[in-house]
C-alpha cells in the first residue's frame, strides 16, 4: 500500500530529528516473523579503542486514530520502543499508549519528545540479526537512490558496495565503517572464497581486499595494544617483585 504524504512527511522529520541526535536510521526494515518496523535506528555509544555499546530504537508510525488501534503487528523489539504520529492524534488516544513505549508527536514539521520510554533491559532480537537487518536496508536505500540519480538500470553488488566505501572514506565518523566490516567478518570465509573466483572481476576482488585491509589495520592496532599492555604488565610485575625483596631485607633486619 503507498504511504499518504502525511506519512511521508513524518518519516522526513523523524530522520532529522534522530540524525541530529548523531543516530543511523532506515526506514521499513525486515524482522524476519516479527514484521516490519516503520523506522529503526541505533546510536553507538563509546569508540573504537573502548568498544561500542549499541542502543536500538523501533519507530511506529501512526497517521490516525484508526490506524492506531488497526491489528497491524507492532515491532517493538529494541532497547527503547516509541509511536511517532500528529500531536492531535496523541490526545486522542494517549490513555491507551503502553507504560514502556514512548511517543514523538509531529507538529508543524518538527518532532517533539512528549511521553519517554522505559529501556529494556533485554533484546528480544539479537543484536547481530538486527545489525545485519539494518545493513540490508541500507543497501536497499544506495540501490533505490542509485536507480534514480542514473536511471532504472540494474547495479550489481560490488558497485553498490564501492559506492558505500566512497562514503565511508568522506564521513567524519568510523562508526559505518564498523559495521561494514562487522558484516564482513560473519561471512569472512565467503569473501576470501571470492578472491579466487574466476568469475569474480578485477574490480570487485580489489572490493574485499579493501575490506580486508580495514580488519589487517585494526589487528595491527589490536596487537599494537596488548604489546603495551604486556610491557605494561611485566613493569607492575618487577616493581612488585622489588617492593616483596625490600620488605624480605627489612623484616631480616628485624629478626
């Protein structure tokens, strides 16, 4: 079914208003049984060097009353869960809104914050499903968008994913790159089976040793860190050691 405007324009406002907040977002993802969530973002909290925490959020849209109370399945399946709909229409049914779910309410093409959710303290999808999900959407959004910019042509997967390392290397941020290569390493085995391929073009096997590249950077930073924590670790040991004979002499001179 198409989306009426007024869908649309949500969905506009609500991008911005999570880019804003420095989070991804895709709009309709797949959750395999559990339906499909009208926008999911995630916003990762931390760095490379310390890790990432992920925070999911799962956006419902609700453009009417009836809408709202439809038998439509609701995904709610991330740490925090909120509706998004016309602040007119929150009034109307803010009473039946459940205690964990949050709302935006859309008002003059701004979102506004008026009810908060209660985070879950459990998934009830595993982060790497729903990581992978997000992924997929998002290379379903670079092959619409390329389809429009270039005409209705069909782009195989190692343009798209040039297209994706192009952005990569011109953002600011490394958190895409992350999950590129998160997506990269669950199915390492299957890259590397590519690069002897023959079928496989010049192209694209120069593709996934870029990827690959990206994970060598990070094993040599990874080693870089636990040499200097085990130089690190054998300094605390000797001054330890030195501090055990100190006290040896002294308590010798004692007795």
């Amino acid at each position: 079914m198409s989306k009426t405007k007024l869908t649309k324009d949500i969905e506009t406002a609500l991008y911005h208003y999570c880019y804003e907040l420095g989070q991804i977002l895709v709009d309709e993802v797949t959750m395999g049984n559990a339906g499909i969530v009208d926008t999911l973002s995630l916003e990762m909290k931390g760095n490379r060097e310390k890790g990432y925490d992920y925070v999911w959020r799962f956006f419902e849209i609700k453009v009417s009353r009836q809408d709202f109370y439809s038998t439509n399945k609701l995904t709610f399946l991330g740490h925090f869960n909120y509706f998004v709909m016309p602040y007119d229409i929150y009034v109307l049914v803010k009473k039946d809104i459940p205690k964990m779910v949050g709302v935006l309410t859309y008002s003059g093409d701004s979102i506004s914050l008026v009810k908060k959710p209660i985070r879950q303290k459990e998934l009830k999808v595993k982060d790497n499903v729903i990581l992978r999900n997000l992924l997929n959407s998002m290379n379903r959004e670079v092959f619409k968008a390329k389809q429009v910019e270039k005409g209705l042509q069909v782009y195989d997967t190692a343009f798209l994913m040039k297209e994706i390392l192009k952005r990569i290397k011109n953002s600011k941020s490394d958190f895409i790159a992350d999950l590129i290569l998160q997506s990269y390493v669950e199915d390492k085995k299957e890259f590397v089976k590519l690069l002897i391929d023959n079928r496989i073009s010049a192209e694209y096997k120069e593709l996934i040793l870029s990827i690959m590249s990206k994970e060598y950077f990070y094993l040599i930073e990874d080693v870089k860190k636990l040499n200097k924590e085990y130089r690190e670790e054998r300094r605390l040991k000797r001054e330890a050691l030195l501090r055990v004979k100190e006290l040896e002499k002294q308590i010798n001179l004692i007795y």
